[in-house]
C-alpha cells in the first residue's frame, strides 16, 4: 500500500483492483480444483466406457485388447495427469488453465472417437466449455474453440464423415460447425464479462468498506486502524522475528528506526467555535493536503481525533530525523489558509517518540508523544518536543501541582499580581490582575501550567471567585489611595462564564467590596464569548446592564469575524501580544485596519505585550487607546501598587505642571 | 474482458520448474498427437475384401429369393465395431422399400469350426433391430469365402436376378455411427434397383483371420 495513507480515487481503484484480482485467484483455485478432480473421472470414465462399447478386437478366433481401451488408459499419462498436475500444484497460472482446456477438450475427442461418434458424446465439447467458463477467461475458451476449430477443420478435410457425414459433405461444412462454436462462445463471453462486472462491483464495494473503515472520512486520511495495521505489518515484513534485544542496535545499523510524531493544531477548537464547523472542517481538509506533502513516502499520516493527526515515520537513520520531520510539517503550516474568505494563521505543536526506545507498541508510542506534545505546548506552541525523561519529570511534576492546588488557596500560595493598563501618553487607567502560585517545591508555577490544571479539577470556579474578591478588594483599596478612579481588569474563564448565575454573582461580590461597578473589567477570550452567542449575548448584557465594562481579550489569535465585535456587547478588545509583536507583510495595515474598524463600531482598544519603544510608538501612532506590556511595567504584587500609583500620579501632577507651564 | 494474468501473489516459478513443466508438456504433445495419429489410423484403416462374385454364387448355401432382392450382412460375432453396421442396417430396413417387402436381409455370424460360439449381444441386437432379418451361422466363414467376405460389416445386395448391385462396408469408419458413402450408395441401390458405382471400404474385425485364406484364392 503506497503511502502516506491519502485516499484518493485512484488509491481506491487500485484497492478494487486488488481484491478483484485475489477474487479471481481465489475463484480460480477452485477452478482449477474443480477441473482435477473432473478430469481424473472423466479418465476413469472413458476407460469404463471404452470397456463396455469395445474392450476387444477380433480377428477370426484370436482377440486382443481394443486400441480404443489403449487409448482411454493412455490418455491418463499423455496429456490428462499433466494437466491434473497443473491444476493442483501450479494453480491460477495461465498455462495451468490452458492445459485444462487442451485437455477437457481431448477428453471430448477421444470420447466421441470410443463411442462411435455418438451425437450424445458431443455434448461433452460444450460441457467443457461451460466449465471453462468458470475460469472467467475467454482465452481459455478460445484455447478450447480453437482446438475443437483444428480438429473439426482437419478431421473434415481428411476424414469428413467422422464429423459431418456424407449426406452434407462439403469442404466448407466445418464454416457451419465453427459458426455454432461462435455462436456458443460468444454466449460464454458475454456470460464471463458479466461475472467479470459483478466481480469487479464487488471488489470496489469491499474496497469502499475498506476505506471507510480504514480512512478518516473528512480528510481522507489513514485512521487509528490503518495506522495500527500499517505499524504492525511493517515490522513483519521488514525485520521478522528478531530478538528484541537485538533489535534496536540493528534497526539502527540498518536505517529502520521508527518515529510517531503526534500533532496537534494550536486553537483549532477555538477556530471552529468562533468560525463554525463548516469553516474548520474545511481547515481541516487542508491541513490535512499540507501535512502530506511533508510526509515521506512510506510513512503514515492518520487523522486520529479531532485536530489531532498522527505521522508513523518508517526508516529513520536517527533521532533527528523525526526532529526535522516535525519541523517540516510545522514549516507547512505556517503559510496562511484562506478559507472561505478568511485568511488563517495556524501554528501546530509536535511531541515525538522513537521506536523502539520510548515504546514497542503504537498505543506506547502515541501516548508518549502525546505527552510531549502537550510539553511544547507549554513551551509556547508552534514547536516540537521529544519525549524524553525530562518530560516525564515534568508530567510527574504537574500531577504533582494538579493534587498541590486543592490546598494551594488554604495555604495562601496564590497571589494576585497587577500589571499597569495605561493610555497613550502614559496615564494610568487600572491593572489587570495576574493570578500568580507560588509552589512550597517547584516556585513560581506559570499561569499556562496552573490554569489549565484549576479548569480540569474543577477547581477553577473556587479560584476565580478568589480572583475576582481579590481583585475587587485591591481595587477598593485603590480607590482609597488615588486621587482618581483606577480600574480592574479580571480573566474569566470559560467555566466561570458558563454559570447561568455568573453576572448576579459578579454584582454580589461587587456589592460585598461596595465596589462601583465601572471601575471592574471582565477579560474573555473570543472562544469562551462564542460558544453558544444567544446565551452569551444574554450573559453579557446582564454584566454591561450592572455597568461592568467587558473585554474581549487576545484579539488576534482567534478567527471571529469582525461583525462579532459589533454583535457582541463588549466595550474593548485587547490585541494579543503575538499579534502585537509578529511581524509580517504588511503588519501595521492591518493592525491600523483593525483599531479603525474597532472604533467605528464603539469600541475601545487595548494593546498587549508592549515591550519595546518602537511597539509602544507604533501603537500609539495608530491611536490605540490604552497599552499593556513589560516596556510600562511588569505585573507587580499589590505591596507595590500603591507606589506605582503615587508616582504615576506624581508624574502626571508633573506633567500637568509643564503644560500649565508652557501654556 | 480477461480478468486473469499469471498471478503476481504466487510468483513465477524458479526457471528450472519452468523448464521442467514445458519439457513435460512437450513430451504430453508428443505423445498425445503420436497417439492420437495411430488411433486415427487404426479407426481409419479398412479391412480386407476379396472379389465379390458378380453373380450370386451357385455354391452358395443360402436361399435367396426369386422376388427380391437379397442383403447379406457379414458378421463377426465379437466384434464390436460391426454394431454401427447392425444399427445402420437397422436404419435401411426401415425404410419404405424395406418395409413393403421388396429387400430380404440375412445376417450371417462367422462361426469358426469347433468354437462352440453361442448367440451374443450382436445376435441379439440382430434380432431385436432388423426386423425380418434372418440370422444364421456361417460355419468356418465358408459363405463368407463365397461371397468375398473378409471383414465384419461388409454387405452385398442381389437383386432379384442374382446380380449384383451393391458391396462394401456402411460405416465412415471403424465402429462410426453416421451418414457415409457406403450406406448412401446401398440405400440407392435398394431404392432405384441400379448398381453402386464405387466400392465402399469395409470398418471391423478380420472375420477368419489372416490365416485364412479366400475362396477364390484357394482356387
């Protein structure tokens, strides 16, 4: 099977083809069974019945055998137990069958010779030809007419009463005996062809059966079956038996290590939330065509979840090779897709496992690679990671944290952490809060790492209220210190959001802290707003109705089309800082393009991971209203907000004294 | 439309099977056309006919009758490809001629002296399918000598004055059931009363062996 598993119709035809062709051999095996054990009677036969017509011949007293007898028995060793011999020990070849054939129709001839020329015994011809018929292969039969034509040519030129009689004697009468064979035959051909068409429908309909249980039927790609049986034959072929001792250090030697690079597609489900299914099935398929171009031949490419796609690479000479392979399939991805009308980024991340090292079995390997994927992920996506023991270690460690958050909130080793959301020309407008863990063992756990972990134990709703109070507390306080109104900005998460209850929930904890409820931000990303837009819509307006201003956070990674922003309630969207910083073709078009079209539908833009004067100039020069990042400050603890407000406000008294001034 | 080329899963034989199966099928054609050469001269090779008395012999012991014409029918007694002529005789004696009594037909079984021969399934079939026929022993093949009779099958036809019409075989070949020239030429000669034109080749067993020797030629 040719390789990378794309099933195409030419792939399908080939397929069909191959069962056609094992349907045949099958067929004719039996066939050619059939006709052994048919011509081993029919010599046992014509022996008995040239015993009973003529077992003797005469002259005046003395007799002897008959030589019609002679022939019966000799017949055996001449040309029928070759034949039998064919059929058993070199079946399905052609010369098998034609020998078959020759020798169904001597038997014919003979038999008719034995019997006197009984018309009866010339049914025997077109038997034959019905049982060749069997071998589905009109050169068999026309191997039989032939040899019935020769003899009934040379018989009617040289002995023609034997075959015509006298009556009608002509030399053109064996024109009439070839016409019926014709006309006989073309009955078998036709009746063959048909048998041929069925077959062959039949050999395409078990060739779809195959697809459809081998393939993905979006992509057309191998599924977890085909790439389990492509993992499992491999072997077989190529390395036998071997001891498994042996067989690392001679898969090594001989250039047939093996890889499972497994992959998956960074935010696709985010992608197919905000765009619809249509639109990522789509992605799908052509990530699907990308990710094949950079598959070898004779390696497997399998689709085997969701945006997860799987690639088996066979005959690897070393480690790096599946390396750079991983490379080379996120190399493909990094071209833009443009699907109906939108243009896409992607990125992708790859976890690697090596065979035999990291497993022996493809369940082995996949979970292990797995595992890795989800190590560069952490790493920041777009990259690959090979399993190793380091990440073991570090899946070790993160159950660790899993089962060290349930006690994490008691023991006081959450913090929230601040960083400065200011307007152009430097004024501070609030904080967004940073949720921060401090693990007794491994130190500063990352947000990516523990957020993560909180939303899949559940305990991201116990958090987030931690979160939120906190925040609303320190925001309270802030209010007490300043000379003005200092916002909070607060990430809420999908599972937070999903809570019927959430915005009564918000004003409680607002009204616990007597908070005003303009000074409080909510942060959501595009996915968790568009998951089911009626109900967010309806979640929504209930936050804006109580005067909570809404955020629509890392714009830019996701795909919503802009006519969400104007559908949605929101009051800001935040340009993701990867948005902010890529540079490509054309990079400030469109970040212009997008603040302009954000502002003409009433909504304020917020710029994120500023970190140097250029970025900060650039934005500004765009008229974004508020910026973000590390070139204003880091995220601080609250210990250090108030003195970061104090001299925010000392300078602004600053430079309010130098306008006066200059004014 | 073939659906079948030399199949791919099994493989070609090493060369040397090759060889040996094509020695072999060559060695099966051989033997199977030299066979079938010898078979076909064997059916195809005529008996022996001595000459045949122009007139109906005086020596002859059997009775033939003034009104009709007489057919005589030589047969060996074993010998099986003589039953194509019983039965193709059998087809002549129904025909319209036949059947109004115009033809008198005697089968004469050769009988060798002392053999002790008894009626066999040819007599029998004799009896059952030529109707009116008579049957009887033609002790030492003497009316055979007579009447130039060397081969089982062979017949002659006298018509009522004692002249010869007809001799030879009527069958295409030996034990040969079908239309040929000999049973073509006898069932003219019965219908319209006119001598055969040609002799037809006699199919069957030697009727005295080749030790014995014609009556004319013991003369």
């Amino acid at each position: 099977m040719n390789l990378p598993e794309m099933e195409s119709a030419s792939t399908l035809q080939g397929r069909a083809e191959e069962y056609f062709k094992d349907s045949c051999d099958e067929l004719t095996i039996l066939v050619d069974r059939m006709f052994a054990w048919l011509l081993a009677a029919e010599w046992v036969g014509m022996i008995v019945t040239a015993l009973v017509v003529s077992p003797r011949v005469w002259s005046g007293t003395q007799n002897g055998v008959h030589p019609h007898v002679w022939a019966a028995v000799l017949a055996g060793p001449a040309f029928i137990f070759p034949a039998i011999a064919l059929a058993i020990f070199w079946p399905t070849r052609q010369i098998t069958r034609h020998c078959v054939a020759v020798a169904q129709i001597l038997v014919s001839i003979l038999l008719i010779d034995v019997t006197g020329g009984r018309i009866e015994t010339h049914f025997h011809v077109f038997g034959s030809l019905a049982f060749l018929a069997f071998y589905r292969d009109w050169r068999v039969l026309f191997t039989a007419s032939a040899l019935t034509a020769v003899d009934h040519v040379v018989r009617g030129i040289w002995w023609p009463e034997s075959v015509y009689g006298i009556l009608t004697v002509s030399p053109w009468r064996w024109v009439e005996h070839a016409w019926w064979v014709i006309f006989e035959d073309s009955f078998l051909f036709l009746s063959i062809r048909r048998s041929i068409q069925e077959m062959k429908a039949v050999a395409l309909s078990k060739a779809r059966l195959y697809t459809g249980a081998h393939h993905d039927v979006l992509t057309g790609l191998a599924n977890r079956r085909l790439l389990q049986e492509s993992f499992e034959s491999r072997p077989l072929r190529q390395h036998g038996a071997k001891q498994q001792g042996l067989r690392q250090q001679g898969l090594k030697q001989q250039g047939t290590m093996r890889a499972v690079l497994f992959l998956d597609l960074d935010r696709f489900k985010h992608a197919n939330d905000t765009l619809g299914h249509t639109v990522g099935d789509t992605l799908l398929k052509l990530v699907a065509s990308r990710l094949a171009t950079a598959v070898a031949p004779g390696d497997t490419l399998a689709r085997v979840g969701g945006d997860e796609f799987v690639v088996l690479m066979e005959n690897l000479t070393s480690n790096e090779d599946a390396t750079e392979a991983g490379v080379r399939l996120l190399n493909v991805l990094s071209e833009p897709f443009f699907v109906e009308g939108n243009e896409l980024l992607l990125s992708a991340s790859v976890g690697i496992s090596l065979y035999p090292e990291h497993g022996t079995d493809l369940s082995a390997l996949q979970e292990r690679a797995d595992r890795a994927m989800y190590v560069a992920k952490g790493r920041g996506r777009n990259q690959c990671a090979v399993f190793s023991s380091e990440v073991a270690r570090h899946e070790n460690r993160m159950q660790e944290i899993g089962r060290d958050m349930y006690q994490a909130q008691k023991r006081g080793e959450l913090r929230l952490y601040f960083q400065p959301l200011v307007e152009r020309d430097g004024q501070l407008t609030g904080f967004e809060a940073l949720l921060r863990w401090t693990h007794p063992v491994y130190g500063a756990i990352a947000p990516s790492d523990c957020i993560p972990l909180a939303e899949k134990s559940g305990l991201i709703l116990a958090i987030g209220d931690w979160v939120l109070r906190e925040a609303c507390r320190n925001c309270k306080s802030w209010q007490r210190a300043g000379q003005r109104p200092i916002r909070v900005a607060i990430n809420v998460s999908a599972i937070q959001f999903e809570r019927e209850d959430f915005p009564d929930h918000v004003v409680s904890i607002l009204d616990e802290f007597a908070l005003d409820p303009n000074l409080v931000t909510l942060e959501l990303t595009e996915g968790v707003l568009l998951r089911n837009l009626d109900r967010t819509r309806h979640q929504l307006e209930g936050l804006r109705a109580s005067g909570i201003r809404i955020s629509l956070d890392d714009f830019g990674t996701g795909y919503s089309s802009l006519s969400y922003l104007a559908m949605l309630p929101a009051d800001t969207i935040k340009l993701d800082r990867s948005f902010v910083n890529r540079e490509f073709a054309n990079a400030s078009a469109v970040l212009e393009s997008v603040i302009e079209m954000a502002h003409r539908v009433g909504l304020r833009v917020i710029g994120e991971g500023v970190e140097t004067e250029a970025q900060n100039d650039r934005l500004s020069g765009m008229d974004c209203d508020e910026l973000q990042g590390f070139y204003f400050s880091a995220p601080m603890p609250e210990e250090a907000v108030a003195g970061y407000i104090a001299l925010s406000e000392g300078n602004r008294a600053v430079a309010s004294e130098t306008v006066g001034a200059v004014g | 439309m073939s659906i079948i080329s030399d199949s791919a899963a099994v493989g070609w034989a090493s060369r040397k099977s090759r060889m040996w199966i094509l020695g072999i099928l060559s060695f099966s054609s051989i033997c199977t056309l030299a066979g079938a050469g010898l078979l076909f001269r064997y059916d195809e090779t005529a008996g022996a006919v001595s000459a045949v008395p122009a007139r109906w012999p005086a020596s002859s012991a059997i009775e033939r009758p003034a009104r009709t014409g007489t057919l005589l029918v030589f047969v060996h007694p074993y010998c099986s490809c003589t039953v194509a002529t019983l039965h193709e005789i059998a087809s002549l004696s129904a025909g319209a001629r036949a059947q109004s009594g115009q033809l008198s037909t005697t089968v004469l079984f050769y009988r060798p002296r002392n053999s002790g021969w008894q009626p066999g399934s040819l007599w029998q079939k004799a009896e059952s399918e030529i109707p009116g026929a008579r049957r009887i022993w033609d002790d030492d093949g003497r009316e055979a000598r007579r009447f130039g009779a060397r081969t089982s099958g062979f017949a002659v036809l006298y018509d009522a004055k004692g002249d010869l019409l007809f001799h030879g075989g009527v069958t295409g070949s030996r034990g040969h059931e079908g239309d040929n020239l000999g049973l073509d030429q006898l069932r003219a000669s019965i219908d319209t009363g006119r001598p055969a034109p040609h002799t037809s080749l006699v199919f069957g067993c030697a009727l005295a062996g080749a030790d014995v020797p014609p009556i004319g030629e013991n003369r």
